[in-house]
C-alpha cells in the first residue's frame, strides 16, 4: 500500500491507521527526511515526486493500493499544470506497475457550474486524469475538512478567533458540508476494501449542510466569542489579503487558492455514499466539539 502525500495533512494522519490494520505502508514524500520518526519503524519510507515519473516507477513497484493525497497549491505558480502533470506521471505510473486501485481524495463542487473556481475545477481534473489511464479508481470528495491543522478550518479558527468583527463578501451564506477529521479517515481507510468495481467518483459530507457563515457562527458559538458578521457584495483582494494575513507565510498560496473556491456551494449531491458506506458522519456541533476538546487536553 502506498500513501503518497504521507507529509500532508491527511496522509500524515492516514498512515497510523493503516499502520494499526497491519497493513504494510510504504510512504512516499519528496524529502524522505521530513517522514523519519513519524511512523512505525516497519513502514517504508520513500523519496518520490509525482513530477518525476521515474522515482513513481520505483515507488509503486508491487503496490496494490494507492493513496494519492497531493496538491500543487502551495509551491506551482501554476499549480494547475502541475496537478495535471503530476496526476498524468501517477496515472501511467500506476498502470505499468499493476497498480488494482487508486484512492484519490478531490473536492466537492458542480462539475456543470461555469464558475467553478480553479482549484475545484483542477482538483477534479486531476480525478479525471487519474481515472481515464485505466486503474480502478475511487475519488471521494470532500468539502472543509473539520480538524486542528486543516488549512480550510485553520483559517475559519484564524479569523473567527481574532476578529470580533467580520467584513464578509456574500460567500458567507454559500451552502457546504464540512465533514470531520475522524469521518473523512474512516471513508479513506473504508475505501480499500470495497469490491472491485469500475471507476467512481463518492461524494462524501458531515451530517449538517450549512453556510460558511454558520461554520463561523458555530465556532464561536462554542468558544463563547461574540461575533459580528457583516456581508459585502464582492471580496476584494484587499479583504482577502488581510484575512491571509492572519495565517502563516508557508500556507498563503494555498489559502489564496482555497479562499477563490468559497463561492461555490460544496455539498453532497447523490447518495453513493450511504449506499457504499456504513458510515455515519457526525453533524457540525460534534466535529468543533472534538477540535476544542483536543485542544485543551
Ligand atoms: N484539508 C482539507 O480541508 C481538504 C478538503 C478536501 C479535500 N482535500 C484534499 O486532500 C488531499 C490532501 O490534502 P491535505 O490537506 O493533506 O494537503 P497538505 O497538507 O497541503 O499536503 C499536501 C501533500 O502533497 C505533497 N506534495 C506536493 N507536491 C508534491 C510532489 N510534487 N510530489 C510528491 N508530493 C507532493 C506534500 O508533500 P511535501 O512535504 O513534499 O510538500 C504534502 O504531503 C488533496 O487532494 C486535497 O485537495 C483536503
């Protein structure tokens, strides 16, 4: 089994579990070195870069299942390109090693929408790349991942913690379905154990659809902070500029990149998942809840 993106934030969180399963892990990160230490002394840890095909040939000799957990946000000018680059090197990497299947987690968000902001519209891209070279592949989507240290929800913590009050364009009240750290791992690890089947695409959520407002709302409302939202028609790069502001340098592309996605809604559109899965995601309350408790224990 291989787990690419085992530096990340959901593959750094992924392995363990695999680990506890006794499954066999091999972990691929461009700097081997960041991944010393962080797992089990018998998972294999591998220099590889999905631009470079050649160190994918030696990383997925004799894999059965792979993860594919990355992104180009944070380090591409043209994070775009290098997506389709990377999921193209990965996809004709995996079919000549006999790779079964590919468990690639994407984004939510309406292929058919004609403003679907770049990073929606690459991440399924990359899906669809992955898919076409001919190894089973399952893509779940997910929206805002709900836990300490995603990007998405570090930044609705970063905002909502420092300022008292919010100068929001009308993304505010644009539809979603943040799905907890926990549920997100369990489909992920759910995934390599459905029967084989032909490629599909699973959209997956929490258990509430809301707006970003209420996520920011919600959280507050847990923190005990009292916030005042104020809608403006259109977010300038000024605004969003100054909310970056409040994260750190090393994850400004991505935030960038993210906060363009916010105007489209992201929530589960079909039922593949409760019919796959039997999974039950919690609901919003539940999922800040677990983030405020690990915090304070
Ligand atoms: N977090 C969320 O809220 C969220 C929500 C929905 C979907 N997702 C999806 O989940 C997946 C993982 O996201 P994440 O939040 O875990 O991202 P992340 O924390 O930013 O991690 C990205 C990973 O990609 C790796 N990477 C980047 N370029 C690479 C390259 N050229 N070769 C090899 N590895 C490379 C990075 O490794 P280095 O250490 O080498 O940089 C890192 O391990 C993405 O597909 C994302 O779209 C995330």
């Amino acid at each position: 089994m291989l787990v690419t993106g085992a530096t990340g934030y959901v593959g750094s969180r992924l392995v363990p579990l695999l680990e506890r399963q006794k499954m066999a892990v091999r972990c691929m990160a461009r700097t081997s070195a960041k991944l010393l230490g962080r797992f089990a002394p018998d998972t294999e840890l591998m220099a590889g870069d999905v631009l470079e095909r050649a160190s994918l040939d030696v990383a997925l000799a004799g894999v059965g299942t792979a993860y594919y957990l990355v992104h180009s946000m944070s380090g591409s000018s043209d994070f775009e390109e290098s997506d389709r680059r990377a999921a193209m090197n990965f996809a004709a990497a995996a079919s000549a090693a006999g790779v079964r299947r590919i468990i690639y987690l994407g984004g939510l968000g309406d292929d058919a929408d004609p403003t679907l902001s770049p990073h929606l519209r690459s991440r399924h891209e990359v899906g669809r790349i992955l898919r076409e070279a001919g190894v089973e592949t399952i893509e779940l989507r997910a929206s805002l991942v709900v836990g300490a240290g995603s990007l998405s929800f570090d930044l609705v913590k970063a905002l909502t913690d420092r300022l008292p009050v919010m100068i929001c364009p009308k993304w505010l009240a644009t539809p979603t379905q943040p799905i907890a750290i926990d549920d997100l791992l369990a489909y992920l690890l759910a995934a390599k154990d459905l029967p084989p089947e032909e490629s599909q695409v699973i959209e997956i959520g929490g258990a509430d659809v809301l707006t970003y407002g209420d996520v920011i709302r919600e959280y507050a409302r847990q923190r005990g902070l009292r916030r005042w939202l104020i809608p403006v028609p259109v977010l300038t790069p000024y605004l969003s500029s100054l909310w970056l502001a409040l994260v750190t340098p090393a994850r400004f592309d991505v935030g960038r990149h993210l906060i363009e996605g916010l105007k489209n809604p992201t929530v589960v559109r079909d039922d593949r998942a409760r019919e796959r899965f039997s999974i039950r995601p919690k609901g919003i309350r539940a999922a800040i809840c677990d983030v405020l408790e690990q915090r304070s224990s």
